[in-house]
C-alpha cells in the first residue's frame, strides 16, 4: 500500500488522483500507524517550509520520517516535501527535517538568460539532465519536460545526492537520490505521461 | 531552459462550453472536460477555464466541472470568473485547480490578491488585467487603462500601475488580455504586453488577439510573454496544439515537444 503523508500542505489531492489514474491503491493519512504498515511512502507539498515544519512537528512527522528512511523502504518527495527534507530552508529561516545534508535556497535575483531577465517563480515545463540512471526514471525519454514553479531549489551539500539538474538561468538541482530516497522539485502528478510514468515507477521501486 | 506555455482558454457557461465555441469537428460541443482531455492530448501545457455563469445558484456545476477536470487531465489548470473572495477560491482549488484568477474583484478589493497568496501561496493566484488602449494622461501614464465588467467600464487605473501593485499585493503571475485585440484574430497587443512584461518579475500571459501562429511567435518574442493563451484559432479547429507548438519550434522558439 502506498501512504501519501497528509500534513496539511496543498497538494495532496492532485497527487491521490494522479495515482488513481494509474491504478494505484493508496491511504492519506497523518497517522504513524498507517504510515508504518506501507510499503511506500510519498511526501508532497505546496505552501511555504515554515508553517509546514511547523505542522509536521506538532504531528511529529518530522522525528516518524527519520525513522522511516531508516528503514529502506523507498521515500518519494514532491515540491516542498523535497525542499524540507534538508537540514534548512531561507524560506522563513527553518530549521527542517535533515534527512539529506544541505540546505534549500532562494533563486538569485536578477537571473537572465540569453540576455533576457528570468521570472521568479520559476513556472512551466523544463527538462531534467540526469546524471546517472535510476529505477523511478526509467521508460521516459530524456528530452522529456516536467512542471515546475517554486522560488527555492534544493541545494545538497554532497554532489552524489543529485541525481538531476535543470538549467533556469543557472543549474540546480531538481532531482535528489540517496538510497531509498527520491525527491523531485517538479510536480510529476501535474507532468502529464512523464510525470505518471515517474510515481508508477516509484510504486514499484523496492527501494535500491 | 524553462518553455514558453500554450494555453487554451475555454469559457464554461452552467457546466457547458460556450462563446464563439462552434466547433465544426467532431468534438463534444458540450463538455468542457472532453475538451479539456482533448487539448491535453494534443499537447496543451495548462488549460484556463474561464466561468461565465451568470446566476449564483448555478455556480456549484463549475465545481463539478472542476473535480471532473482533475481527474482527466494532469497537467495544470487555473479558473477564473466570479471568484468574489477567499470562499471561491477555496472552493475551486479544493476541487482540484491549481491557480485561481481573478479580475474585477481584485479591481473592487485588492486584498483578495493577499489573501489568497497567504492562504494558498502566490503561486496559486493569477491577476486577470482586462486592458483597453487610452490617450496618456495624468490618470493613465502608460497610456493603457483597467476595465472591468467584460470591458464596458473604465476604472481609471493605469495597467502598469496595476501590474507593478497586483506583484506586491502577492500574485504570483499576470494573465493580461487587451480587450482591444481580443476577438480580433489579428495579433496580439505587442506593445502593452512587453511593457507590462518588462516590469514585473512575476510571469506573464499574453491574451487576447490569437489567430495564427506567427501571432503567438510575435507575442513570445517581442512581446516577451512568458505564456500564450488561445481560443479561436484551436476551437474552431483551423489549427492544432501540435501543429502551433511545431510551427514555434522551427522559429527556434522552445516550447514543451513531448507529452
């Protein structure tokens, strides 16, 4: 069974459809029981890092999550679910849940390309340059492009924790990977067939 | 590098497409949902749905229409018309939309902009800027001024003084439609949609005025909009998603080729 973190953060029901269009059964749940008897786990998010670690401390989500990780059953975070498994966010200077070491920045100021000046957030379809193969991407072609809009991006401290990198006036990482961890910025149940490819692939990932 | 997004606008009328909607294809001129499917098929990178429901009591299918959308199509889609307050908005992104747009009531009572930035995020609020071409004055310095009320009535307020506040107050993007150029099928407006584009930082959506695919070429060239919005020119099935987004890429124009 799958288990969708619920933690008051946005998106949860898009993610829920997103897995019933692909014929997945799964529990919505903020319940570590539920949670514990899953065999995956997905941890989405829309919405600004400090309410939401807020939220998951009182719920102590935050302290169930490291053990979960522990346990190398495969993990999957969404959006802000990945910005905040990191030890920080400049988004309302938060302390997070430190699952990966680094922090989640703000894109810079004034980033332009090709002479022309970039909006922030960051919103539409890009692609992702991935460094290695990996089970969750597997069956989509590269040229592929994802839906994204944040204003903050992830930034590991250890190289070998990127798995992806997209360009947006300068390169950032936009997919994370350490061992039954994976965590994307984009949005694969808004990313059209790439996007359900990703979660039906996480679904049956063992987590390796 | 991020793409330049093509999105069909459909206008819902009590659960129903309406308003210049003659399709001569085959497609069901009834729902917006099979449309909505269809564009998404054909490569749409978010759909808008602008709800010109009229009655109140009969505003409850949108919803509907809304759940029903979510669940066919998965790439993003915003709606529009009628949001009054923080309510509709809810309302409309619990049923499943991702960014909510609103217009005259932004106009009335800016605050719902920073309301619904703070409870759902800017990301999820679009400004709708309904804009006519005016001689520049005093009132006006951009020469371009804010209608309301599908364009019968001025307000008085500079586009590019609305533009600039609807970014502080919180929206997270501008949908910005020249009522001068809208129905035309004659080009985008250019010149207002590179001026406004020019001056926030926020992305904008050019709208109004689509009738070809040089048009939109112009609008993500030299009106630097982030985002096309279309209607006609797909609705009445003289082109296809595929075939503009074709069109754009061999004007080396980067746009979303695989879905």
């Amino acid at each position: 069974m799958i288990a969708i973190i619920d933690y008051n953060a946005g998106n949860i029901t898009s993610v829920a459809r997103a897995l019933h269009n692909i014929g997945q059964d799964f529990v919505i749940t903020d319940d570590t029981k539920k949670l514990n008897a899953a065999s995956h786990v997905i941890f989405p998010g829309v919405g600004a890092a400090g309410e939401a670690m807020a939220y998951l401390r009182q719920k102590k989500l935050d302290a169930w999550l490291q053990i979960w990780i522990n346990t190398g059953k495969p993990l999957m975070g969404i959006c802000l679910g990945t910005q905040i498994i990191l030890d920080y966010s400049e988004e309302n200077n938060t302390e997070c849940i430190g699952l990966v070491t680094g922090s989640t920045k703000r894109f810079p100021e004034h980033l332009s390309s090709a002479g022309l000046a970039l909006k922030i957030p960051h919103m539409g379809w890009n692609s992702v340059t991935l460094k290695r193969t990996h089970p969750v991407f597997s069956d989509i072609a590269p040229e592929s492009e994802y839906y994204f809009v944040h204003s903050y991006y992830p930034s590991p401290s250890d190289e070998t924790a990127v798995l992806g990198t997209t360009d947006y006036g300068m390169s950032f990482c936009s997919v994370l990977a350490v061992k039954n961890l994976i965590a994307m910025q984009f949005h694969p149940e808004k990313s059209g067939r790439p996007g359900l490819q990703i979660l039906k692939n996480f679904c049956s990932w063992g987590g390796k | 590098m991020i793409s330049k997004r093509i999105i069909p606008c459909l206008d819902v009328r009590d659960g129903k497409l309406t308003k210049g909607v003659k399709f001569k294809g085959n497609i069901d001129i009834g729902d917006p949902v099979e449309v909505a499917r269809e564009y998404y098929e054909q490569g749409a990178d978010e759909i808008v749905f602008y709800d010109i429901t009229a009655s109140s009591d009969k505003r409850d299918i949108m919803i509907d229409v809304v759940r029903r959308v979510a669940e066919t199509i998965f790439i993003p889609f915003s709606v529009g018309g009628g949001i009054r307050n923080l309510d509709d908005m809810r309302r409309v992104i619990l049923a499943g939309a991702e960014k909510v747009s609103v217009n005259s009531a932004a106009v009335l009572e800016p605050k719902i902009i920073t309301q619904g930035a703070k409870a759902f995020g800017s990301q999820c609020v679009v400004l709708g800027m309904d804009v006519k071409k005016v001689d520049e004055s005093r009132q006006t310095p951009s020469g371009y001024e804010i209608v309301i009320e599908g364009g019968r009535k001025y307000t008085g307020i500079d586009a590019l003084w609305w533009a600039k506040e609807g970014e502080n107050l919180g929206a997270g993007e501008i949908c910005l439609n020249s009522i001068d150029a809208d129905g035309t099928q004659d080009g985008y407006e250019l010149n207002l949609t590179a001026l406004i584009s020019d001056n926030v930082h926020i992305p904008v959506i050019a709208s109004g005025g689509a009738g070809t695919p040089e048009h939109l070429a112009d609008v993500l060239t030299t009106g630097r909009a982030d985002a096309a919005l279309i209607a006609s020119m797909v609705h009445y099935r003289t082109y296809t998603i595929t075939q503009i987004k074709n069109y754009l890429s061999d004007q080396k124009i980067k746009t979303r080729l695989l879905w």
